[in-house]
C-alpha cells in the first residue's frame, strides 16, 4: 500500500481527483497535534506497563507520534506532538519534566519530521518506518549516556550499560511504528470509504 505523505489525511487533498476538500483550519491542525502530545503524556503517567524493560513507551509515543507525522500535512507535526507531550508531562507528571528527557522527546520529533521532509519514501512502506522508529528511540539511551558521563543525572536503565538498552530501544521504536503504520492504514481506508 502506498501511502501519500506529501499530504496528510488531515489536509483533505486527494491526488487522484480534481475535486478539492476544505482542509481542516490550521488552528485546529495545530491544536489536535498538541493533544496527541498531551495523550503521550497521559498514557505514560496512567499506564505503569510491567515490562521492566528500558524504552517500553516508545509503543505509545512513536505509535502516537509517528500516526500524527503521516496524518499531518504539516511540516513540524512532529515537534508539535513533542511540545504536546512535554507540556503535558510538565503538567501531569508524577515527578515533573527531566531536562534529558525533554531533551530527547525533541530531539526524536525532530529527526523524525527531518525524516519526512527529505526521505520522502520513510512513509511509504511498514519496513521503512519501523527503520526510521527503531532508530530515533536509540537516540534515547545514547543522550542519556552522553548526559551521565558528562556528570548529569544517573539512570537506572544504564546500569547494566548500553548495548541492552539500545537493543529494547530497538524494539520498542519498531513497534510502536508498526502500530502507527497500521492504524493509519485503517484512518486512510477509512476515509476513502467516506468519499464513495
């Protein structure tokens, strides 16, 4: 399945017709990305997975962060969903915003609207995304690592050094891709359907 990413199913554009569609205001654009954010946010604080395992809620932030980079026509969807989740962590959680942390939430949406923006094909297949989502969520533990050897804050996932991190990472990332390139499948079909 080819997915068009140049515009998003929030853009109401379609390329195999002339027939043009109001687009959804960019206020609101801006405004459902936020929210995104904030959801990430909420299902970090309100779901505590027993997994144990380093990185296990990039599931939740690249499924939540990359479906909203492949429905949004905009070109920092992704730092707008990281400003969403920052903010939303600021707010709702337990013990604050780390600075690392934050950090790296931009630092991910970031490569990640980079991504979109020069590789156009990253979107067009499950197997490139997943690449693309394992990959960022590796940044995660190598900030993190560069942080405490510089004499920052210690953290617990790191205990047992790096390669175990980066390999849950690794995972983690790909899944919560996979779950983004699937679930944009549904809104894409979806959406087609209401068109008919």
């Amino acid at each position: 399945m080819d997915h068009r990413m140049s515009r998003g199913v929030w853009s109401g554009a379609r390329s195999s017709s002339a027939t043009s569609h109001a687009s959804l205001p960019l206020a609101w654009q801006v405004l459902l990305l936020l929210a995104a954010g904030v959801t990430v946010a909420l299902l970090h604080e309100g779901f505590r997975f027993p997994l144990k395992m380093p990185g296990h809620h990039g599931i939740e932030w690249f499924g939540i962060l990359l479906l909203a980079r492949l429905a949004s026509p905009l070109k920092l969807a992704g730092i707008t969903v990281a400003a969403g989740a920052i903010l939303g962590t600021a707010t709702f959680g337990a013990h604050g915003l780390h600075a690392v942390q934050g950090i790296v939430t931009l630092l991910q949406a970031g490569v990640v609207d980079l991504a979109f923006a020069f590789l156009a094909w990253v979107g067009r297949s499950a197997a490139a995304l997943m690449v693309l989502g394992a990959l960022t969520h590796m940044l995660a533990p190598l900030v993190k690592a560069a942080a405490q050897s510089a004499g920052g804050a210690q953290f617990g996932s790191l205990a047992s050094g790096l390669a175990y991190p980066l390999s849950t990472h690794l995972l983690f990332g790909a899944s919560g891709a996979l779950a983004a390139w699937l679930c944009f499948g549904v809104l894409a079909r979806a959406r087609g359907h209401s068109r008919r």
